[in-house]
C-alpha cells in the first residue's frame, strides 16, 4: 500500500481524508482504522488473500476486500466516490458520468496538509518528499506535477494513452541519486510510423525538484543505515571474542 524509502513516502493514490483534513475512519476486520494503520491492514488483508490456502471464508473475505480496493469510496487505491464506467458505457448525460475525488485532492497542495501525512508515517517534514501516483496532471492547462512547496511529486501524470488528450503529455520519470531530485516529463509517442519517416524522438524535458549542496553518500540512505547497524554487530562480536565471552569453534 505504500513505501518508505530513504525518507521518502511513495504511494499510487492517495490518503484517505475527510473534509476536515482528518484521517477517513473506516472498519475492517472488525477494527476502526485510519492514516498508516488502515494501509497497513490492507497491506496484510490483501497478502493473506493471496496466500492463505487453508482458511477458505478469511480467504474470500479478503479477496473481496481486494475487490474494493479497485473501485472503493475509502481505498486508496482508487481515490473516487464511485467507479462511473457503467453511466459512461450506457448514457451520455454528463452529470452522470462525474467522478469525485477524496478530498485529499483538494488539499495537496497545502504543506501543513503534508506536514500531518509526514507526521502520521514518522517521516522528517523538512527532508521527506511523498511520491504520488496514479494523478492525471493537466500540465497544457498550467497544472504542476511538483507540489506543496516541493513536497509532494506527481510522477503517473499521464503516462497512459487515455490520458495523454486530457493532460498533454506522456507522464514522468522521477530520477533520484546522490545529487537529488529531478523531474522528467515526456511528450507523447504517436506511432512507429510516424517516428521513422519524420525522424522524431520522445523528447523530454527535465526539472530540479531538489539539489543537495552536500552530495548523499552510502551511510545517508536505508541500506547505509542497515551496513552500519551490521558493522556494529560485527564490532560487539569481536569485543565479545576478545574478552573470552565466546570461543572459537574448532572443527
């Protein structure tokens, strides 16, 4: 359901919120969950659906949990009130075709808005970035994919067909290394036709969202982080084999 990864919080829709800005309540499994619990349980829910071969009705009830994880009200995965694919296919009265989205949309672009988020999954507010997906940005309308002061990425902007009229563009790629953040965002690719007789490219072009003035090293990311908890490990070992406290095993 989401990630956290070198002090950033990745996920594809979005966090569930009311219209007071507080984290959407909702029950599963018989608990009332909300913010990073409630992702997390559904985390859980969604593995056991997949794994769980022995407890036949846990089983279907996480399968259909997976279900409303597709078109849901409260899943963050979908982001939406309803799923309006069958008014599209069937009727075209407008009104009736309208999607609305959790007010989360409305809100992210307010930092103190993604201070809470950054606060709610136990991330540093003035170094952690949220990584979101599934967004469409209208960019030919003057719409950003970078948000909240820098805070927040928009990086599956447009990246489907479908989308591509709508937004205007092809989507982003978001490069992170040790020097920081860049945003690329692709026009779109019409055909292989087309891109061999006019000679054409996908050209791209790139943003800075954040540069570093002191490059990252190895020991600033996670894994860093878990190579210096193993070289302490490796330290305490050899004391202990120093002091007598464990023997050499001879063979």
């Amino acid at each position: 359901m989401f990630l956290k990864y070198n002090s950033n919080l990745l996920f594809h829709g979005c966090i569930p919120v009311n219209e007071k800005q507080e984290f959407t309540k909702v029950e599963i499994c018989g608990k009332i969950l909300s913010g990073k619990e409630y992702l997390e349980e559904l985390d859980r829910v969604c593995r056991e659906g997949y794994f769980n071969r022995t407890d036949l009705p846990r089983k279907q009830r996480s399968i259909d949990f997976m279900w409303y994880l597709w078109c849901g009200p409260n899943s963050p995965l979908f982001g939406k009130d309803a799923m309006k694919t069958f008014e599209r296919y069937f009727t075209d009265d407008k009104k009736l075709h309208k999607e609305v989205k959790n007010p989360y949309y409305s809100f992210y672009e307010d930092l103190g808005f993604i201070n809470k988020i950054f606060k709610e999954f136990d991330l540093n507010p003035e170094t952690s970035h949220i990584i979101n997906g599934h967004v469409p940005v209208k960019e030919k309308k003057g719409e950003s994919p970078i948000k909240a002061e820098n805070r927040l990425i928009v990086i599956d902007g447009g990246f489907s067909k479908a989308y591509q009229s709508e937004t205007g563009l092809a989507g982003y790629t978001l490069i992170y290394n040790s020097y920081g953040l860049k945003l690329v965002s692709h026009e779109p690719f019409q055909d292989v036709k087309s891109a061999i007789e006019n000679c054409m490219d996908i050209h791209s072009s790139t943003r800075i969202v954040k540069r570093v003035l002191q490059r990252k090293r190895v020991r600033d990311t996670d894994i860093g982080a878990k190579l210096e908890a193993q070289i302490g490990d490796l330290y305490e070992l050899l004391d202990a084999y120093k002091k007598g406290f464990i023997k050499e095993k001879h063979s």
